[in-house]
C-alpha cells in the first residue's frame, strides 16, 4: 500500500515507526534566509528548492525517515525532473506532510508573550494540502519562560488553537502533530522547565479532550526538558530524561501513539545524545522519536554551500545524521558511536603497521567489519 493510501490512524503509527523519525524542512522563509546566510548562499526559490531536492533524494535515507514536514512553497515545488515533491516523497515510502500555522504574533493583553495564528481559512487550506498529497499537518505555539510567563492568559490561547487546529485537520482526514514549544533560552534551572512543560501539556490535553480530537489519531511535537541555555548548571543527559520522560509520563495519555521531539537550539550531537538518553529508559507507552530540523540538517547544508555540485558528500552527512538519529530511537547512538571509534582506532593501528596501498585499500573493506565487532563486544557487556 503507498503511504497515501493510508488511514489516518495508520498514518500516525507509520510516522514514528520503530527506528525512524521525522525530517522538519518547514522552515519559514526568514528562517532559511537566516540558515543559508551562515553558510553563505543567497535564500532564492532555486536555492531553496535545489537544496531540498538533494535532502529528499539522498539514496537509503527512508530507512530513517518516516515523514517530512514540508512549507507552504515547498509543498508546490517539484523535482528537477518535475516530479512534485509529495510525489516524490511518496514513491519512497516517506509521508509528505504540512506546516499550515502562519507563525507566532504578539498577543494582546499579554505583553511580551504571542499566540500563533492561521484559523482563518485553515479549513479550505487543508482540503487544498491534501490534494497536493499531505497526509499530516503541524501547528506550533511558543511559550517563553521568564519572570511571570507563560501567563494563564498565552497558555489558555495557544491550547485552544492547537485544539481547533488538531479538530480541523481530523476532519480534513489529516494527522496533526501539535507542536507546544516552551523555550529554553534564559537562565533557569531543569526544574523550572520542567514547571512549566507540565503546566503546559496538561492545559493541552484538557482542550483537546474539550474539543473531541481523537487521540489516536494524532501526535504529540514538543520539548525535551532542558537547563535553560544560558543556565550556569547545566543538566547531564540523564538527568534530561527523567525530567522529561516524568512530564510525558503525568500528562500525555497512553492513546497518542508517539511523540517526536524538537531540537530547539540543541546542535546536533547534543540533540542525538538527549534523545538517546530519553529512550535509553525504555518501558514507555508511546514511541518517542524525532522531529528534528536544523539537528539533521546542519552538516549537510554546511557541506552543500562548501560544494555545491558535489551532492554525494552533502548527502552522506544527511545520510549520516539520519542513521545517528534513528540508532538515538532505540537508545543505542552512544553504542554505536563507540563502537565506530574503537573500529578507527583499530583501524589506524592497522595500516600504521602496514605497508602498501593494496593493504590499506584491503583495510579499509575491514572497517564495517570491525564496527560490527566493536558493537557485539560493547553490547554484551554487563
């Protein structure tokens, strides 16, 4: 069956798939300018377009990605070979999905804070989106923690558009994935975050329930429960994962089928090792997995705008994260990780003993082999 043909139900269960996640690439378009002037290239529509292009077709990587959130341009751009993006997409096995909010705007009585619009229309736009192939939509709202935020007022607004948001897409036959994104920059400690993520999450659950969203029938995108990233004390990776499998485990009913974690402003080592950490508890009852964007993508737009035409290497970064990612699904990137380095460093003994470039060439076939062997031994440890 292709994924387009999928019920919404099953949609929601094939999009956090044992071992796989989802590639954020809904940037709105300051934030791809702001992204592809740190690497030095001009944000054009071709640009935009090409470099996506290379992300979507890097060979192997739907054995990691289970579905791609794409922009309201993206959603309209095709291949260079003109095949529409959800169509190409789709042919891989990988489900095209939508950003439909239209950002976060200041809101009135609450100084300082926002609520994100986009209600006015949305349910038209949906219709539209599912025509040109989405079969899943996401909807963000922000909450900033600071001296008296998230206020009653932001936390109340911005649950209630996520609700109405999640009920519209349901009835469009769509899979939302509500995005609650309570910021971590500033200065305050895990708990704080943790205060808040929890306040956060119970509000939205209480309006979804309010507004008759299927549970089954959607996801959960949100914060891992992070020190504050200007936090003198700043919290281990495990200490992130109690804190935040405890918020997920007080708030999100064992109906949603998977929750998928933002990378906020995590890099993306940083990112990977949370969410290995995170999944390294195990027994949970959802899946948790992955949405990230900029925590996929980085290395490989660096290496893109480095060589343009050479999109073999951007893709292996892309590749390479993507893999990195899935392993963090099942709590093992940081074995595989040293398995990797105790397979170079072994490696490198090798040839340093070595002579000539058939040996070396013969070597450098043994890599995998000596990664796998690493693997094993490190695995069977008690």
């Amino acid at each position: 069956m292709q994924v387009t043909e999928l019920d919404p139900r099953s949609t929601a269960q094939a999009l956090v798939a044992p071992g796989k996640g989802i590639l954020a690439a809904d940037e709105s378009f300051p934030t791809i300018e702001k992204r592809f002037k740190s690497v030095g290239l001009e944000s054009t529509e071709d640009n935009r377009r090409t470099y996506r292009e290379m992300l979507f077709r890097t060979p192997g990587v739907e054995a990691s990605i289970s579905g791609v959130i794409l922009f309201d341009e993206t959603i309209r751009q095709a291949g260079s070979d003109g095949v529409p993006f959800p169509e190409l997409l789709s042919a891989r096995g990988i489900i095209p999905g939508i950003k439909v909010d239209k950002g976060a705007k200041a809101l009135a009585g609450a100084a300082g804070e926002k609520c994100t619009e986009g209600l006015d229309g949305l349910r038209d736009r949906l219709a539209e989106y599912r025509e040109l192939g989405a079969r899943f939509t996401k909807w963000r709202a922000v909450f900033a923690i600071g001296p008296g935020t998230p206020s009653e007022t932001c936390v109340h607004v911005n649950a209630v558009e996520l609700a109405r948001f999640a009920a519209l897409s349901q009835e469009a036959g769509l899979v939302p994935i509500i995005e609650p994104e309570v910021l971590m920059d500033g200065t305050h400690d895990i708990e704080s975050s943790a205060d808040v993520t929890d306040h956060v999450l119970q509000s939205v659950f209480e309006e979804l329930y309010i507004q008759h969203v299927h549970l089954e029938d959607l996801l959960l995108k949100t914060n891992m429960v992070l020190s504050g990233y200007a936090c003198p004390d700043q919290a281990t990776p495990d200490v992130t994962a109690f804190w935040t499998v405890r918020c997920l485990q007080r708030h999100v009913p064992v109906a949603v089928p998977g929750v998928v974690f933002l990378s906020g402003g995590q890099s993306e080592e940083v990112a990977t090792v949370n969410l290995d950490a995170i999944n390294q508890r195990g027994g949970h009852p959802w899946e948790l997995s992955f949405s990230f964007g900029r925590a996929l993508q980085a290395s490989a737009l660096r290496a893109w705008a480095n060589e343009p035409t050479d999109i073999a290497t951007a893709q292996g970064e892309f590749l390479r994260r993507a893999a990195d990612t899935a392993a963090a699904r099942t709590g093992t990137f940081q074995t595989v990780s040293i398995a990797f380095t105790v397979a170079g460093v072994l490696l490198l003994a090798l040839r340093i003993l070595s002579i000539g470039s058939s040996v070396s060439f013969l070597l450098g076939l043994m890599f995998p082999l000596l990664a796998l062997l690493a693997t094993l031994l490190i695995l069977r440890r008690p």
